[in-house]
C-alpha cells in the first residue's frame, strides 16, 4: 500500500486550507492509500493571527490520522518532525504553501524527509506572490521551491508566478475541486429561517475573512450606488458572513458614512463548518469584488451549492466563473459592481443553474488525486 503525507493545517486549526486537506486526505483513503496529515502544533504566533483564534469549535473529523507535529518558528521541530517523516519513507508528501512565512519551516522539513532517497515531494501552492507583500517573501518562497520536485497549482496567475521561481520543474494546473463535505443543499426558505433571514427579500452574499484584496469596501459603495437609485424597498440586502482579518473600523465608517447599513445583515463572525451551508442556500447570489485574486476557495463553495457568482475581472476568476453562464464578469470598480447586480437580478437565478450544473463536472477531487499521482509517475 502506498502511503501518503500530506503537510498542511488541519483539525483542530480551522479554516479554507484545512478543510482541503482533509477532504484531500479522504480522497486517498478512499483510492486506498495509507495517508496522514502532518498539521501544525504552532502555526502562527499570536502576533501573526489577523483573526479571533486559530482552532475550530467543530467536531473533530472521523476516519483522518492527523498529526499535530509542526512549529513554525522552532528549528529544532523542523529537524525533528523531517526525520520522523523521513523514516516514514511515504512515496509521495503532498504540502501546502500559501505564505511565504512559511518557507523555512517547511522548506527545512522537506530537504531533511528527502534525504531517505525515496520520497517525492509535490507542492500545491496556492499563493506564490502573496497578497499582502512583507520583507523576506522571495527570499523565504525560493527557499521552499528548491526542497520541492514538482507542482500542483490550481489558477493560471499562481502558475505563472511559479515560472517566475522554478522555470523547469514539473507542474501542472487543476481546478480547485469543489467543497462537498459541507453537507447537501438545503431549500433557501429553511436557510433562511435557521439565520433569521426574511424569505421574500433578494440576498447577496459576501462569504469568507475579510481582507483588503476582496474589495468589501468597493461593494459597500456599490450598494450606495443602488440604494440612491432603488431607494431600500426595491433593492437586495448584502449578507456580509466572515470575520474581519484586518481593521474593521474603516469598514464600519464606510458604512456610516454611506448610510447603507439598511441594506447590510453583517455575520462578521468566523463561520464554523457545520453553518456554510445555511450561508450559501440562503443567498440568491455570491459576489467577489476582489481587486486582485488568483482562484478562490469560495467559487467552488458556490457551484457545490449551485449558487451563481458575480466576480470581478481578476486573476482567474473569468476563467472559473464563465460570464453570463455560471454568473457575471465585471470590472473592479463600484459602478460597475452596481450594474452587473442590477443585471444579475433581471435574468434570475434559473437563467444560470443549468451551466452551474453542467460545469461542476469537471471539479471533482478524483481529477485532483489523479493528477498528483500522475505527477509522482513523471518523477519516478
């Protein structure tokens, strides 16, 4: 039996990345491998943790050997957890990059497992160019590239970034597979109760931590847009549902100052895995207003709930949201925003759900498994 490791957060750490992993982890179970997730005992300290807290108040996920092995800012547990994975001897370690922060870390464990002559490494890196940019990036991100053989990206941007560091090593694009592990959809009539939502009013939904690049504050002026034309009887709500990762209080001033909190159900509290669900049935429409992205883990949240997106013109974005298909392409900027919600809202939410059907097809965790075990083929 081949055995698999993947190196990445996972329970009790909560949030987009561990969800993955997990749901990664399943996948190979089911394929019958032997797998185990390596996740973080310290993933960031305090200082560095934009959120509430770190750890998940769900359940603990049954079926998953899972780890709590890594610190981030220890090399002695560096050196440690490389040669108690070395001596493992997995065939293949499936790791996570997402930030340049850890680049020592995981590039020290890699290099040390890599000594046992047998094992492969194959990075999923989500983010090569960070979003937010701090002094070490490259320095850190080049580091963790070299410990790696091969490469799985899921959006063109982060593949181009990725020639940027590694012109020659191999890697490949995958869809980022949907999030079917959230349970199935329920009628938006029951979502809406279980939130305290009205059911006869038109809800947008803005799902997910709130930072600077997802362009919450070219939404808010948007709906100011709208209200000023509409008036609050005829226009949607905005359900904002996620915690703030950075400053709220310019948001809050926003808010105030373009007197929309009328239109606004603000959630802007972490939500736990067991209520997603409840935010996605209950809207008509998510929206990204992002100003830049690479791909989203909220895109194939929507399709699994078949849930039309509205998305700005970014990254790969339009490539995964295919315009007046499965939602709406329009420009970062809030007129723009106002105008493809206006739009949204005269072709309904019917006009969309035959392409979302048909297009979730092609974002199975099948494709993502296959395509890793394809990658180790090349390298052996």
């Amino acid at each position: 039996m081949k055995k698999v490791i993947i190196i990445g957060p996972a329970y009790p750490l909560r949030g987009g990345l561990a969800t993955f992993n997990q749901r990664l982890a399943k996948q190979f179970l089911e394929e019958g491998f032997d797998c185990a997730i390596f996740s973080f005992s310290l993933q960031y300290p305090g200082f560095l943790f934009p959120g509430t807290t770190q750890y998940s108040t769900d359940p603990a996920p049954e079926g998953l050997d899972i780890q709590v092995a890594i610190n981030s800012i220890n090399p002695v547990n560096w050196w440690k957890t490389g040669n108690r994975i070395r001596k493992i001897r997995p065939d293949i370690v499936i790791v996570r990059y997402w930030l340049p922060f850890m680049g020592p870390a995981l590039g020290t464990i890699l290099r040390i497992a890599k000594r046992n002559k047998h094992t492969k490494i194959i990075a999923i890196t989500d983010n090569i160019i960070p979003h937010e940019k701090r002094p070490g990036d490259k320095l850190f991100t080049s580091y963790f590239l070299r410990s790696c053989d091969a490469f799985i990206t899921m959006s063109e941007k982060v593949l181009h970034d990725l020639r940027l560091f590694e012109p020659t090593k191999p890697a490949t694009q995958v869809l980022h597979p949907l999030y079917d592990n959230f349970g199935a959809p329920v009628p938006k009539t029951e979502a809406r109760k279980k939130l305290g939502i009205n059911e006869h009013i038109s809800v947008i939904l803005f799902f997910g931590f709130i930072r600077k690049y997802k362009g919450l504050d070219l939404l808010l002026e948007s709906m100011k847009i709208l209200k000023d034309k509409k008036g609050t009887a005829g226009m949607p709500k905005l359900l904002i549902a996620g915690e703030f990762y950075e400053n709220e209080k310019p948001y809050r001033e926003l808010i105030r100052r373009l007197n929309i909190a009328d239109t606004l159900i603000l959630r802007t509290e972490f939500i736990p895995d067991s209520e997603v669900k409840y935010y996605l049935c209950a809207a008509d429409v998510v929206i990204q207003p992002y100003r830049n992205a690479t791909q989203s883990g909220v895109t194939p949240l929507a399709y699994h709930f078949e849930k039309p997106m509205i998305v700005t013109n970014v990254g790969s974005l339009p490539t995964l949201v295919p315009d007046h298909k499965v939602g709406l392409v329009c420009e970062p900027e809030p007129k723009a925003i106002a105008s493809s919600i206006e739009e949204y809202f005269q072709l309904g939410e019917n006009y969309f759900i035959p392409h979302l059907r048909s297009g979730k097809e092609l974002y199975s965790w099948n494709h993502l498994a296959k395509a890793i075990l394809q990658m180790n083929e090349i390298l052996t």
